[in-house]
C-alpha cells in the first residue's frame, strides 16, 4: 500500500469508523495560519495538530528549530484525539506534503503501521469540489501504546561520522541556494554538512502540486544505491520527511532522519560547514 493517497481514495474513506483524517496545515514565520484556515474550513471529520504545538518540543540549545516531541507526549496527543494505533491515519497539508510528512514520519517513528499522506493538498480538495466544513469534531479520548523504531533516527555524531564515510549517502533536502550557501532565510551560519549531496524536496512536487509517480522515483534516486544506508536532512528536520517517503516509495530501507538537521548541526562551533556543489 502506497503511503501517498489520492485525494479521491480518501474521499470514499473518509467515514469509516477506523479513520483518522489531521489537518497540519501550517506556515513558517505566521504560526497561527494553520490552525485559523483550519478552523475556517478542513475536511469533514478532520482533527488539527500544529507542527510547532504538537510535532515538535521546545527549542533548546541543541535539537535544531523544530526538536522531535517527546514520545509519551505526542503519544497522549494522539489519544486524546481518540488515535490508536490501530487507527488508519490520514494526513494533509497545503505546503506540498512537508507538514504532513512530518506525522507521517513521527507515526511511522512511533510503530504505527497504518499512516498515510494525502497527495496534493487542501487546495486541490476544495477545488474539486469535494465536502468541506467548519465544524470541529468530537472525539472520544482512547489509548496509544508506542513502539519506538530508533532505526529510522539518526543522531548528530551518526552523521559526523557519516559525513566522512563514503559508504553512507547525506542527503541535504533543502533549496539548492541554502545547501551551497550562496544565501540562508532561516539559520545562523550558510552551507551545509561536509560530503552531502542535494536533492530538493520540492522536486517530488509537480507544477500541479501532485508527487511525482512512485513509477519516476527510481529515475529520481537513481544516483543513490539502493543497498547503502541514507540519512536525511533539511533545516529543522521537516521538509527532510517527503525525501524519506519518497525513498522509501523508492524501495529504499536503509533511510535515517537526522531530525536536528542543519539547525542543530550548526548549534555545535566545532562542526564543520562546507559549501558549493559536491
């Protein structure tokens, strides 16, 4: 089963009593779009979870801009808004999948099995006519057990270490100007971890706000072994989620978050920062 989901497969699931739809809908710099477009209008049924609020713990002096929420924490989260984790979790932003694909990642983190990014978006729902509301539903508190899989976590000295070694890929996810340094919107320090290669995320996205086939994914990775183990990075360890579907889509096993990302790289002075292509 694909984790990328057609707008339409949601659309005739969207009531089944085992379905989870969660609006992450949310804008850099203005981190109170989200919730208020959600509450003007979202998908039927639809709960809210803020990237900053709810998928992410205070900002410290290690751990990037965005750190991981605590486990037990975001797992209390997920029952209060009735979320088991036998629950078919449906997830949708109108960022091109990023906010999105950060729950999908934290889920997947979690050992939830049944999670799902909606493709296109929000936007794209609206426009084909499909239900939309502003009521809120009410939600009947549950429990979630966790599972963690440390597996698919990288931490600051795995990628220290894997920025020297050239059996393991770093991927940079962001803007090709943010990896080569020529400019930074968003960080301290400009360029990025020594020995990683580029690969834009926003790539995966068409013109039309749809991913790219899972078919044109291999020719996507293509310059990326299949048998080698990958760690994936971005600013803060969000817009890095969809290199991670999509390489998982690949048929990629071996991928690794590195959730501090460059934001946390560059919180340590001794690490080193290249720039330019490689």
């Amino acid at each position: 089963m694909s984790i990328i989901v057609s707008k339409a497969w949601v659309l005739a699931r969207m009531y089944e009593p085992d379905v989870t739809i969660v609006d992450c809908r949310f804008e850099m710099g203005q981190p109170d779009a989200g919730r208020k477009a959600y509450e003007e209008e979202h998908i039927p049924g639809a709960v809210y979870l803020d990237l900053e609020q709810d998928l992410s713990s205070p900002i410290r002096e290690h751990g990037g801009r965005h750190p991981l929420p605590d486990p037990e924490q975001l797992s209390q989260t997920l029952a209060k808004l009735g979320i088991t984790p036998e629950t078919r979790v449906i997830v949708y932003d109108d960022q091109g999948g990023m906010n999105a694909s950060r729950l999908w990642w934290l889920l997947s983190y979690l050992g939830h099995e049944q999670a799902h990014v909606m493709n296109e978006g929000f936007t794209a729902w609206k426009n084909a006519n499909y239900p939309v509301t502003a009521d809120q539903p009410i939600r009947v508190p549950a429990s979630y057990t966790y599972s963690l899989r440390p597996e698919m976590l990288a931490s600051m000295d795995e990628v220290r270490s894997a920025s020297s070694n050239s059996e393991i890929i770093v991927i940079d996810s962001r803007d090709p100007r943010r990896y080569q340094g020529l400019e930074e919107t968003m960080d301290k320090a400009a360029g990025h971890i020594p020995g990683a290669k580029n690969k834009f995320w926003k790539l995966l996205v068409e013109q039309d706000g749809k991913w790219i086939p899972s078919d044109r994914l291999a020719e996507h990775y293509k310059d990326f072994p299949a048998d080698q183990e990958i760690i994936v990075y971005c600013g803060s360890g969000v817009s890095a989620c969809p290199n991670f579907i999509g390489l998982k889509e690949a048929g990629y096993e071996k991928i690794k978050l590195y959730a501090g990302s460059w934001s946390d790289w560059i919180s340590y002075p001794e690490n080193p920062i290249a720039t330019g292509e490689e």
